[in-house]
C-alpha cells in the first residue's frame, strides 16, 4: 500500500494515513502480546499448591501425634541419659559373671551348658586334666584352639575346636577359664589376667592351632 502512494501525490496522503493506520495496528497488535514468560518463574498450577500443602499438614499432624511431646528441654534428657551410662558402665562384672557370659555366647554351643558336652562329639569340661590343671595349657586351647585324637574320662574324640584368641580379650579368657574351672562340679584357683598374658607373650606369634600331642608334649600337666 505504501509503495503504491509514492507513484502520485494524491494517493500518498491517502496511503500516508493508510501507513499510519498500520503502524498504530501493529503497535497495537505487539502491545497485547505477552512478554514471553522467563524459564524459572512461571507460577505452577493450584493442584501442585494443594498437594504442598496437604502434605505439610499431614506432616505435622504426623508428628504431633506419633512423636510423643515436643521436649522443651532436650538437653536435660540428653544429661540424664548420659548419667545412667555412666552408671550402667561403672556396675563391673566379677569374674565369674563375665565367665559366665563368655561361656554361653562361646563355649556353651559345644560343651552345652551344664558342661559335660557331647559324648563323642565335643568332650565334658567337668573334671578333666586340661580345665584343671595347667592354666597355661587351658589358656593355649582357648586362643589357639585344638585338634586330634583326644581322650576325655574314657570317651574317644577326633574333633576340631577352633580358635577364640582373636575374638575375646585377655580379660574375658581368664574369666571364662575362672569360671569353667569353677562350675559343672569343677573347683579350682581363679585365673588371674597375668597368666593369660604370659601365654601371649610366649605363643602370640602363633597362629597355627594345637595339635592334641603337641599341646601335651609342650605343657605339663
Ligand atoms: C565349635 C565347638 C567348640 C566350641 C565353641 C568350644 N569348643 Fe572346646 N572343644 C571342642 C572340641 C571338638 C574339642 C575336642 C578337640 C579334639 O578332639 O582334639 C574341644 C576341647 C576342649 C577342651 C579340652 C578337652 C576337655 O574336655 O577338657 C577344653 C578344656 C575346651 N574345649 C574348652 C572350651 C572352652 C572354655 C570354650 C569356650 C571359650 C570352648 N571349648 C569352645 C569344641 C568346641
């Protein structure tokens, strides 16, 4: 239209308005155009708000119900927790408890809980040369554990204990000896920890178990 009107005057008022009318319809047109919305800020729909928020609520109605009442004080909780472990720390087993405990985690799923074991399978603790006599050779057969043709009371064994030295400490070795050589019918001396340390001393580069002639050629009884 516009470059129609430059061709004669008459025409190119008239266009010059027609040009305008463009303008102004295009200016127009723009303004009602939306500023393309940025990456980030569009706002989401309400169905996303109405799921937020239900699940807030029933956060804190969760919580409010189920945890018990809010403490105002936690620290003073914390501070009494921490006094009862303490506590529950300074209550020291005697030697005997602690065998006691050792024995049936350890040793009582073999030799059974009344000691006397299995007849042919895992031999009796009760009045036997190896839990009353020497404590050093007790102590061996405990940390090192035990092997081969075996004589207990008249009841032949061939069977195969193995090693506790890495799973309890020096402390609990005594104290289980303490107390086998002190229950089932047994009574004989405390072990004292020295003696379980001596054998470390001695044997702790050990790693192989005892064979039952080398364990007797080794310790007397
Ligand atoms: C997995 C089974 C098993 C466990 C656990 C076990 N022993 Fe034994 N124990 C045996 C067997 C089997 C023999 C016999 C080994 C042989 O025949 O040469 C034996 C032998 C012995 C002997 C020498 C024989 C006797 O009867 O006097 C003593 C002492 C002994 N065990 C003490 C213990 C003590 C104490 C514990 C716990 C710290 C323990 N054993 C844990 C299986 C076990």
């Amino acid at each position: 239209m516009a470059k129609k009107g430059r061709e004669n005057t008459e025409e190119f008022d008239d266009s010059r308005q027609n040009e305008q009318d463009d303008i102004y319809d295009i200016h127009q047109a723009a303004l009602r155009e939306r500023p393309l919305p940025e990456e980030g800020t569009e706002i989401g729909p309400w169905w996303l708000y109405a799921i937020i928020l239900t699940t807030f609520a029933f956060g804190f109605f969760y919580a409010g119900f189920y945890f018990g009442e809010f403490n105002y004080q936690p620290h003073q909780l914390y501070l009494t927790q921490t006094e009862s472990e303490a506590e529950i720390e300074q209550v020291e087993l005697t030697q005997m408890e602690l065998g006691e405990n050792i024995y049936g985690r350890v040793c009582s799923t073999c030799h059974q809980a009344n000691g006397e074991g299995v007849e042919g399978a895992f031999p009796t603790l009760v009045d036997t040369d190896y839990v009353n006599g020497n404590v050093s050779r007790f102590a061996g057969i405990i940390i090192h554990g035990l092997y081969g043709e075996l004589e207990i009371n008249g009841v032949s064994y061939n069977g195969n204990m193995p090693a506790w030295g890495e799973q309890i400490s020096d402390k609990e070795v005594a104290a289980v000896m303490t107390y086998v050589r002190n229950s089932f019918g047994n009574n004989s001396s405390d072990v004292p920890i020295d003696s379980v340390k001596s054998y470390r001393e001695t044997f702790g580069d050990r790693t192989a178990q005892w064979e039952v002639g080398e364990l007797n050629d080794t310790f007397l009884n």
